[in-house]
C-alpha cells in the first residue's frame, strides 16, 4: 500500500465492502436524486436504524483511518487526540440525528465543532480540519452503501438517497468549519489590534520593560530587533487604511510596525528597519497630516522603545520653536528646543555632549568657543580679543567641532552649541567657574 493509500485496519476491515458504482451513472444524475436533495434525505426508517446501530464501527473506523492517514493526528497531545475523536464522532451522531428530521434545517445540524473547546483551534488549523472532514466522510462513504444494502429498503434508490442526504450535510459541515475558523480569525484580528493599541500606549506612558514585553510576546513581535519610534498628526485619511499602508511600507523596509492612532496624533513603531529616517521620510510624504514629524532615537529594543518615544514626544511639542525644521526632523536635532520646553533629558544630553567635552577637553577650546559666540560668529573679532592669529582661532573651532561632533560655524549648530553652554554653566555646583570665559591678555 502507498503512503495516500494505507491498509485498512481492523476496525475500518469490520466495515461491509463496498459495492462497485454504477458504471452508466444515471442513477446519479436521475430526476429522482434532484428531487431528493432539493427536498430533503428521505430515507426510510430502517436505513436510520441501521446507520444508527453502525455508528460506533464507524466512529472506531474513522479515528483509526485518521491514526495512519494524518500524521499531524497523531501527533496531538492525548487531550486533544481526544477532543478531534470526539469531534468527527460527533459529526456522525449528528448526520443520524438529522435523517430522522427530514425537515430540520441542516445547518443547524452541523454544530459538530461546538463540541470542542474553543483552545483547540489553536492546535489544530483550518487545513487540517478540512482533512479531518475530508477523512471523516471518505470512510462514512465507503461503507454507507452496505449498511444501507443490508436492510429490507435497501437497494440503488435508497443507496442513492443516502449517499445524496451525506453530500449535502457534508457540504454544510464544511462551511461550518470554515464559518468557525472566519469568526477565530476575526476575533483574534479584533484582540490583536486591541493588544496593539495596549503596546503603542505602553511604549508612549513609558511603562516598565517587562510590562511592554509581556504584551508585545503577545503579538508575536520580535523584542530584540532595533526600534524607532515616529510621531506626527495623523491625515484625515481613514485609520484603517493608513494603518495597512504603514504597516506595508514598514515591510519593505525590511522591518515591521506597531501603528497607533490617537485622536489626531498618529504613533509609529519601526522594528527592524534597515533605515528608520528614510522610512520615516515616505511615511512624511503619505500617511502623516500636516505638521511636524519627529524621528526618536533607534533603541536596541522594543521594551525600552519608551526612551524613543519621550524624545519624540518632546520633539513634537517644542517643534514649532524652529518654523524651518525640515520634515521629517530627528529629536536630536531639536535638543536646543526641547531643553528650553522643560526638557530634562535634552538639558543633559546638551551638557554632556557638549559642555562637558568641552571642558574636559582643555587647549582653551570652550574659552575659544566662548569668544566666538559672544562675537557674534566673528573669526576677527574673536581673535583680538583672545590675542591671537585668526588661523588660530580656525584650528580650534575645528577641535570644538571634532569634540562635540557640532561644528561653530554653521549657524544651526552654533545655536545649538551656545545653548549647550548656557546649560552646562548653569549646571555648575555653586554657581560655576568663569575659567571658560575669555582671557583678558596673553
């Protein structure tokens, strides 16, 4: 025997052989049959009785065709062995129940899988569960011929009839495995975007790590792949769509996405992403509304994608502080806005990546520095009042700009180096040193 052909055992042997078919096949295509099946089984008491009497044989002879013909059966805890056996037993008792009751609408015969706890369609999918209807009604057909032969009815019309009244409620059970696996699937759609929305708002409250990581498991989601938070006003597109498209433009980007949208604020979570700014830039273009857009800083992982999400928080309130950010703009480059709102985290980070370097740094860099900002950007300027060649001044701004990674010259970053040594002054125990002002002489 082939592996698609198996032998049959010994409970599927104690069903009767069956009859060959017609070979004509007009018994099949009869007026008769139509009627039949239009009208309801029709078939006689006796075929009922001996089907119902079968119904154990036939059970043992389906789980066991299930045994050798489904590995995945097999495979099953025994819990759950049981619940499937249960299951396609149910399934008989219910076509038998329905041929007593010509007139019982057969959908409401087919609640086979009701009998099951809703726990086992995570174990088993809905590929298997055709296979398991499948197998079910291919051992019910091959037997259903001479259990019905047997009785004083019996004969090709009430064969017929029987064979018509298991293909219609064959048919019916089939939708109803795919109606119950439809309402899973949408349930578990709905909980999922629910989740979603639990783990966007956990990510923005800054909950703690274990909190975002237990939800996030949820869902499924990678916790170990870099994150990017983006946060800009939502488009007045609909939500569900802008969801399904950032989610799309997140893939091919290489990553994934955790999408929010509350009120008139749209909360993206980029994961994996080979370029979170370029990504951010189409969904700038696309998907957000008019307004600011702000990159947060790219985290190792999504429990602490809080700290991405509070820079882009306050990148987005202090945002229209600098009208000519361009869009969309990382929170870093709006330290200088963010530390003037009320920002702690952008007050040290200027101070430590600026002032402290700086001054750390020695070579009269930060009192050079100083000159230049209180000269107005002026090379001349600020070398006569430090006493020293213009070139020199040039040789040291370029160390300030090698130290700190922002350069004096460039009118943006001067801003920003300024308000690094406003804040790392007014950070000085005691009211700081004035070592870094300028030299009055060489």
């Amino acid at each position: 025997m082939s592996a698609d052909n198996p032998a049959p055992s010994a409970d599927e042997a104690a069903l009767p052989a069956v009859p060959p078919a017609d070979p004509t096949g007009e018994e099949d295509t009869g007026v008769q049959g139509e009627v039949a099946l239009a009208a309801g089984p029709a078939v006689s008491r006796e075929t009922v009785k001996r089907l119902e009497a079968a119904a154990g044989t036939f059970s043992s002879a389906i789980t066991a065709r299930m045994d050798t013909g489904l590995p995945w059966y097999s495979s099953l805890p025994p819990d759950e062995r049981s619940w499937v056996g249960l299951v396609a037993q149910a399934g008989f008792t219910d076509f038998v129940r329905w041929l007593t009751d010509p007139a019982h609408d057969v959908r409401a015969a087919t609640g086979v899988f009701g009998t099951a706890p809703r726990e086992l369609m995570r174990s088993v999918t809905l590929q298997q569960t055709v296979e398991l209807v499948r197998t079910a009604i291919t051992v019910v057909e091959e037997g259903l011929d001479a259990v019905v032969g047997d009785g004083e009815d019996g004969g090709p019309d009430e064969q017929l009839r029987a064979r018509l009244a298991l293909l219609r409620y064959s048919r019916e059970v089939a939708f109803a495995a795919a109606a119950v696996y439809a309402r899973a699937a949408e349930a578990r759609g709905a909980w999922d975007a629910r989740l979603e929305a639990l783990v966007v708002d956990a990510v923005l409250r800054g909950d703690g790590e274990d909190t975002i990581a237990s939800r996030a498991a949820a869902l499924g989601w990678a916790l170990d792949a870099a994150t990017t938070v983006v946060i800009g006003p939502s488009s007045e597109q609909p939500t569900v769509g802008a969801v399904a498209r950032v989610r799309s433009l997140a893939q091919e980007a290489g990553g994934e996405a955790l999408v929010g949208v509350q009120g008139d604020r749209l909360v993206v979570v980029l994961s994996g992403v080979l370029d979170p700014v370029a990504t951010a830039e189409r969904l700038a273009r696309s998907e957000f509304g008019p307004g600011p857009v702000v990159v947060g800083p790219t985290v190792d992982s999504l429990p602490v994608a809080a700290r991405s999400a509070r820079a882009a928080l306050a990148g987005v309130v202090a945002a229209r502080a600098w009208p000519e950010a361009p869009r969309p703009v990382l929170a870093d480059d709006l330290l200088p806005e963010r530390a003037l709102s009320g920002d702690a985290t952008a007050r040290r980070a200027l101070v430590d990546r600026a002032y402290v370097p700086l001054l750390e740094a020695g070579g009269a860099l930060l009192e050079t520095l100083t000159a230049y900002l209180a000269h107005g950007g002026s090379l001349e300027a600020c070398a006569r009042s430090l006493y020293v060649h213009a070139n020199t001044v040039r040789y040291r701004l370029r160390r300030v700009a090698e130290v700190c990674a922002w350069t004096p010259t460039a009118p943006r970053e001067r801003f920003v180096l300024q308000t690094a040594l406003a804040l790392g002054r007014l950070s000085q125990v005691g009211g700081g040193s004035r070592s870094d002002g300028p030299s009055t002489g060489r």
